[in-house]
C-alpha cells in the first residue's frame, strides 16, 4: 500500500470520530466541520464540506448525530448538527479504540501520538 493510500485509509478510518469529537463541543454546520478538521489537524487532515456530507447523513440515519435546518436574516440557510446520546456512546468508544491502536503501534514500532 502507497502512502496515499495509507493515508486515505486512515482519513476514511478516522472521519466518524472527528465529527463526533467536534460535536461533543458544541452544535456545528457542515462547512464549519470541514473547516475545524483541517484547521487543528495543521492542514493535515482535510475534507471538501461537499464530501463530508454524506458521511454526515449516514451518521444521522445511524442516530449518532442530529441535524436541524437554521435560517439567519441574510445568510443561507444551514444544517446544524448536534450529538445524540448514542453519539456519545460511539465516541467513548472510539476514543478507546483509537488509544489502544496507538499503544499498539507505540509497542511495535515505536510510533507514538500527541
């Protein structure tokens, strides 16, 4: 596997817990999403906001997240979405999982995370 797609491997691996983890903050919009990814992520982790969305939609159907339509006097309008209860269980346990992949990478070849 090439290092591009490593890394596609591993921004598609990792999506579901940075939309959840930027959730649990506070209630955000889809480009505001894309926008925090990539801005904390040092521009290493970027995503088009059109390419997030239908990720977005799956974890609404999942009930992991919930979205409502807000309308501001001279904006357009935009898809708000919040964390649901199952949402936060989901993160919890991704936040586990992730750590003990990092423990396990340090362990076997001494890669270890912030």
């Amino acid at each position: 596997m090439g290092m591009n797609a490593l890394a596609r491997e591993l921004k598609r691996g990792s999506t579901q817990v940075l939309v959840l983890a930027l959730l649990e903050e506070r209630e955000r919009h889809g480009y505001e999403i894309a926008r925090l990814i990539e801005e904390r992520s040092g521009g290493t982790i970027s995503f088009h906001a059109a390419s997030l969305y239908p990720t977005l939609y799956r974890m609404e159907e999942r009930d992991l997240i919930e979205g409502r339509w807000v309308e501001k006097v001279g904006q357009r309008r935009r898809r708000y979405y919040r964390l649901t209860r199952g949402g936060r269980a989901v993160l919890a346990s991704q936040r586990s999982t992730w750590d003990n992949f990092f423990q396990a990478l340090n362990r076997v070849a001494r890669i270890t995370h912030a």
